[in-house]
C-alpha cells in the first residue's frame, strides 16, 4: 500500500484527535472543491462519541454546513465545508481512480468473475446445486460490498490500497446484518408502490459505509445513514443520479467501461460520505497493521 498521501508531522488526516490543522488533505490532492466539516453534533451517530471530540454543539439537519464551523484550505487542502458538490464528487472519483487505477480494475474484474460463476450455479438444473448457488451468489454480493467499501474508504483517505489492501475484512458479520436488514427494508418499500423502496434506498445507502468504516451495529448504522444523507439529501440525490448515468454510460461502452465506471462511481459516493460524516479511525487503524 502506498502512503504517500499522509501528511506528517500533523498526525494521520482523518484522525478525530489530531493535534495538528484540522483539515482533510486527501492524499495531498484536491478532488473538486468540497472536504469535511469539522462540526459534527454532540452524537450524530448512534452509539458513537465522536461529538465529544470538539466538532461542534449541532447535529445534522439542525443547521446548514459551512457556516460557523472550522474552515481550512492550508497546505493544498480543500476548504471544508461539509456540504457535497455532485459535479465535484465525480471529478474526484475519476481524479483518485486515474491516479491508482489498476487495483480497482482488477478487483472489479474479480468481482464480476465471482458474481459469473456463482450465477452459473445458481442457474443448474439441479434444484439443491441451484439453491446453493444462490446462497453463493448473495455471499459474493455481501463480500464484494465489503471490498470495494474498504478499498475506497483507503484512497479517498489518501493511501492508494493495492489490489491485497481490498480483501481484509473486519466486522463482516455485522455487515451481513446490515445488508439483509437494508435489503429487507428497500424490498418492502419496493412492494408498496415503488417509489417509498427508492426512498428507502436512497436513506440507507451509506449504512455498509458506516458499518465498514467505524464499526457500527447495523441499527446504528442505518440510524446514521439517514441522519447523513438527510442533512445533504438534495446534493447527494444529484450525485445519485449521476453516478447512475456514469454506470449507464460504462455498460453502454461495450462493457469494458464498468471497469472504470463501477470505481468512479463508488470513489466518488464516498468521497462524499467522508465530506459528509468526517474523520475517522478507519485508516489509521487499517494501515497500522501493514
């Protein structure tokens, strides 16, 4: 893994109790306009003390971000205003996934080889070889997930993760409970009338983001998601949209262009999750071990 991006001498960028300025660098780079806000509520997330850490006195959706809460922009960092830019985010996500792009072309290959091959079992005619194939197929889905999380959580922290730093998991088991419990939720809103399931999906987006990244139970974390979501929903219900046109366009371009389009697309979703939600331990914690 390379670690070029993290500053020294003021302590690992998205470090909650650095003692240094405190701003996001993003790898030394700055994607677009946008970064964090330093001025999170006293427990914008459940089960979390991050409000306890001087990030403010307001949780989300009590106030507009960007005003009164700490800005920066000093040492080619981004001024943090914790309100997200879709045209921003994307840029980012293509900036970040031209700068590394082998891991992620490689680990969206594997993804579609595992998926191919548990379909291809699925689709027996055998009726107990079918049944674990599908069993296969949701497995692959669930750790595939997992993965990617991981792997962009790493680069837009500012480590570009190798093709190795994507498939080291922690706290799987709550994300499995969190991705059925997500699933279950998007399924029933789909069955009333289908647009409460968009809705439902929308709000729930980032729930495996916060289960990967700051090792929440699932309830927590679909409780944050929808705190974090509903305190930029119509900025990032743009960047939704276009991040469904940047994957139309990739399978438009005879396939091949999933392979860029997949990691654009999820780089730029959390670019935006980490400009919403702040700094964290994740990285520090993931890169420690290398």
């Amino acid at each position: 893994m390379t670690t070029g991006g993290t500053p020294s001498g003021d302590g690992f960028p998205n470090d909650p109790n650095s003692t240094g300025a405190a701003q996001q660098n993003w790898g030394g780079q700055q994607y677009g306009g946008q970064g964090d806000a330093q001025g999170f509520g006293q427990e914008p997330y459940p089960g979390q003390g991050y409000g306890q850490q001087g990030f403010g006195h307001q949780p989300y959706g009590d106030q507009g971000y960007g005003s009164g809460y700490p800005q920066s922009g000093q040492g080619g960092g981004p001024v943090m205003t914790g309100r997200v830019s879709a045209t921003d985010a994307i840029g980012a996500g293509w900036q970040m996934f031209k700068n590394n792009p082998l891991p992620w072309v490689l680990v969206t290959l594997a993804m579609f080889l595992a998926n191919g091959i548990a379909s291809s079992i699925s689709n027996s005619q055998s009726a107990s070889v079918a049944f674990l194939g599908s069993i296969l197929a949701i497995a692959v889905s669930f750790l595939f997930q997992a993965f990617i999380i991981r792997g962009a959580l790493l680069e837009v922290d500012g480590h570009k993760p190798e093709i190795g730093d994507f498939f080291k998991l922690q706290n799987f088991g709550a994300f499995v409970i969190a991705a059925i419990l997500v699933a279950i939720a998007t399924s029933i809103g789909l069955i009333l009338l289908i647009i409460p399931g968009i809705v439902v999906a929308f709000f729930l987006y980032w729930t495996l983001h916060f289960v990967v990244d700051r090792n929440m139970t699932a309830i927590d974390a679909m409780k944050s998601s929808v705190n974090a979501i509903k305190s930029d929903a119509g900025n990032l219900f743009a960047l939704a949209v276009l991040n469904i046109l940047v994957v139309v366009a990739g399978f438009l371009a005879l396939f091949v262009g999933l392979l860029i389009a997949i990691p654009v697309a999820t780089l730029a979703s959390v670019f935006a999750y980490r400009t919403i939600t702040g700094p964290s331990e994740f990285s520090r914690m993931a890169t420690s071990t290398v």
